[in-house]
C-alpha cells in the first residue's frame, strides 16, 4: 500500500510538472532550464540504463552539477527510488547508487504518461473543437 501511494504521489507531481512543460513549449520557450522533474527522470534513466554508478558518472550521465546531484539523489532515495550502496574496495569505500523496483516501475509510468501525452503536441489532431475565448463552454 505504502508503495502504490508513493507512485501515485510521484506520477501526480510528474504530471503538474509535465503540463508546466508543456506551456513551456507552446510558448516557444523550450531553451530555458531543465525542471526538477526532468532532472529526476535523466537521473533514473541513467541508473536505469548504466545500472550501478558513482555519482561523478551519474553528473556525466545526466548532465547535472554535483551539488544538484546531491539533492537530487537525496530526493529520491526519501521516496525509494534509489538506493545507496557502500563498496568497500583496497581500504576504500566508495558510495554507488542504484535504482530501485520502485524507481523503474516509476519510470515506466513516466514514459507511458508521455506516450499517451504526445497526442496534444501533434498539430493535425482532428475531431477536436476549440471554444473561442468569449463564448462559454459546457463545463
């Protein structure tokens, strides 16, 4: 139950941040910088993709400053979706960081919000009436 909430929450605040992004782009203002979301997501995508990192290869992976990874990383890691692991290696230890179930299962619930949100950006969709701004609307 604790973790179905936790996705829920997540998706929801993917989803605020997604329509944010959206405006963005139909303001032709897509050169600005990255949200946190997107952040969020470059990161699990490359722990994703890579599997275990450093965080030095995590900042080079998603293009993010180290102190904005750390932040980040503590983010996810309150919410499950990525754990730390300490590697002890020739009296080193060194810290790596992984995805979780959670986080993959997360990530695969951005990717089908994004798919199925892709039909707004299409600009032939047809069927589709748009009020004009003066006239009142059903609802």
């Amino acid at each position: 139950m604790l973790i179905r909430k936790t996705i829920v929450g997540f998706l929801l605040s993917l989803l605020k941040e997604y329509k944010l992004c959206l405006c963005i782009v139909e303001l032709g203002l897509r050169h600005m910088r990255r949200s946190k979301l997107e952040i969020y997501i470059d990161i699990l995508r490359a722990l994703a993709y890579h599997g275990r990192l450093k965080p030095t290869h995590i900042t080079y992976k998603a293009n993010v400053n180290c102190s904005a990874l750390k932040e980040c990383l503590s983010f996810l890691q309150e919410r499950n979706l990525v754990k730390e692991q300490v590697i002890s290696k020739k009296r080193q230890k060194r810290k790596y960081y992984a995805i979780t179930d959670l986080g993959l299962t997360a990530l695969r619930n951005v990717k089908e919000i994004n798919k199925s949100l892709q039909v707004f950006e299409e600009p032939n969709v047809t069927g589709i009436e748009l009020p004009y701004e003066n006239q009142r609307t059903p609802f």
